[in-house]
C-alpha cells in the first residue's frame, strides 16, 4: 500500500512515511547508490535545451519538405506529411 501512495502521491521527502518505507524496502546503500545516479540539474537542462533546439529544426526541415514536395508536385511526400501532421 505505501508504494502505490508513493507513486500516486509524487511526494518525495524522506519525512514522509511511505517514502522512509521506500527507502527502508530498497536498502539505504543501494539508495544511496540511485541517488548519486541522477544527473546533474545543469546537464538536464542543457539535454531539453538541445532537444528542443533539434525539434525547432526538425520543424523547418519538415516545412520545407511540405512547401517543396506540394511545389514540385510531389504528391506522395505531401500526403506523408499531412498523414503525420494529422497524428499530432
């Protein structure tokens, strides 16, 4: 039961007793060990930084394919894109 509020709750403060009971069932070396696993805040930040500027990218490269496969009459790349723009 304490693992199922830990997970639904979100709360992660070891005061908190299902949290100390999560601890408790790991052991205190091996969380020790996942805690010291978590990248850095710097290097989660500069990772989305990157990914958002290949994203930004990603959409011009798609626009052009769209703008030049409807230009050059490429009906197939055109219908692809609108395929994939309906997915979203």
């Amino acid at each position: 039961m304490w693992f199922h509020m830990v997970l639904s709750g979100g709360f992660n403060d070891p005061k908190v007793l299902p949290f100390a009971q999560l601890i408790k069932q790991v052991g205190f070396e091996r969380w020790e060990q996942l805690k010291k696993a978590i990248p850095d805040t710097n290097e989660l930040q500069e990772f989305a930084r990157n990914k958002v500027s290949q994203l930004e990218q990603y959409d011009i490269v798609v626009e052009a394919m769209q703008a030049g496969g409807e230009k050059l009459g490429y009906p197939i790349v055109s219908a692809q894109i609108q395929f994939f723009k309906r997915l979203n």
